[in-house]
C-alpha cells in the first residue's frame, strides 16, 4: 500500500510539471493537448487547485455504541492532474487534505487524512463529465473534543472508491462527489475506551461538494 501511495503521488508531481511546462513554454492556459501552432485536440488535461465541503457519516455495528451519532460537515482542498487518453476520457489523479468529523452525544472525533483519488473522467458533453475510480487515504491524526489523541489506535490506511459529477465554465469547475470507505477505521480490540474500539466495526463515507480552478 505505502509503494502503490507514493507511486500515485509521483505520478500526480510529473503530471503538474509536465502541464506547467506547456502553459509556460507556450503561453496558453487552455486545457487542451497540441503542438502550439495547431489547432488542439482535446480539452480535457491540465493541473489546477480544488476544495469544498465535506459531508462526513458512520456506518456498521460499532455506531451502536455511539448514541447521538450523526453527519458532520468539514473541509477538504488539494491539488489534481488530468491526463487526456482520447476526447472524452482522461485519468485525474489528486492529492487531498481532508478533515472528517463526527459528532455523538459524548462529543466530537475528528480524522485528519492524506488521500489519493485516481478518478476515471468521461466528458459525455464539453462542460459535463462523470467521475468514477478508487481512492487510498493516510491517516495523520486524530483529535477527540479538540484534544489530539494516539492515532495509533486506528487504522493508518483508508481506501475505498468514489464516483460524482462535474460542470466546468471556463478554467471554473463546481463538482459533487461521494467517497465510500471499504476499510474499517480501526484493527485493534486494545483502545483505551469502548468508543474507540467500535470503530473496529464502523466504515466511513462521506459526500463532498467542491469548486475547483484549473489552468
């Protein structure tokens, strides 16, 4: 997992060097692929910058332990790459800070990831296109009621798949997307508390709406 992560991460570096190279050595921010003399093919590959909301919920035998659970909202931004493979469709890879919460009534827990989309993009019309691919996530800390806590006592990789939509207008993008964690949270029986080791038996999910900037 950790080589497959920073393969990704290599792969998302080369990929906005490459884009940055073209918009400077020719002085156009369009999107497209071409030589810079004719008319360009595509319009679907570039780099740029992204971050919305995030719609954090639960789900599995461990929320019973949980009295008062229910969906948090927070924060995720970062950077994506999109490499065109033909006129409708490109890969997207990303690199993501997101923050994810939840709220029960003994208080708050809030997981700190790293992620790393690598969504398959189809463009069925110029400013409209569906996201689908599989996601990892690094865990980088965990706070209970603000106060940060050992993150050794849950799981240190998510990974799971996410799909969604997309509008893009000019070099704006306003997206939606879901993530649908396929890992439990934690693999240990040993957590300080009862709370803790439920999440043994929760995955995540969450909903994220986001406005992106492209060049």
């Amino acid at each position: 997992m950790k080589k497959t992560i920073l393969l990704l991460i290599a792969s998302l570096t080369f990929g906005m060097a490459q884009a940055q190279e073209r918009v400077l050595n020719r002085g156009t921010i369009n999107h497209r692929d071409g030589d810079g003399e004719a008319a360009p093919k595509y319009n679907n590959s570039g780099f740029g910058i992204k971050g919305g909301v995030l719609f954090n919920s639960l789900r599995g035998d461990g929320t019973d332990a949980m009295p008062g659970l229910k969906t948090a909202t927070n924060w995720h931004a970062g950077f994506y790459s999109q490499f065109s493979l033909s006129g409708v469709f490109s890969v997207q890879p990303e690199i993501l800070y997101s923050r994810k919460e939840s709220k029960m009534d003994a208080g708050t827990m809030r997981f700190d990831y790293i992620e790393i989309p690598v969504m398959g993009v189809f463009n069925f019309s110029d400013n409209v296109s569906i996201h689908a691919g599989p996601q990892a996530g690094v865990l980088m800390a965990v706070k209970e009621n603000d106060k940060e806590i050992d993150k050794a006592q849950f799981n240190s990789f998510d990974f799971g798949a996410a799909a969604g939509v997309e509008a893009r207008l000019s070099f704006f993008r306003l997206g939606a997307r879901y993530y649908l964690s396929l890992a439990n949270m934690a693999e240990t029986e040993d957590a300080d508390a009862a709370t803790y080791r439920a999440y043994d038996n929760i995955k995540a999910g969450n909903f994220q709406v986001y406005l992106g900037v492209g060049f």
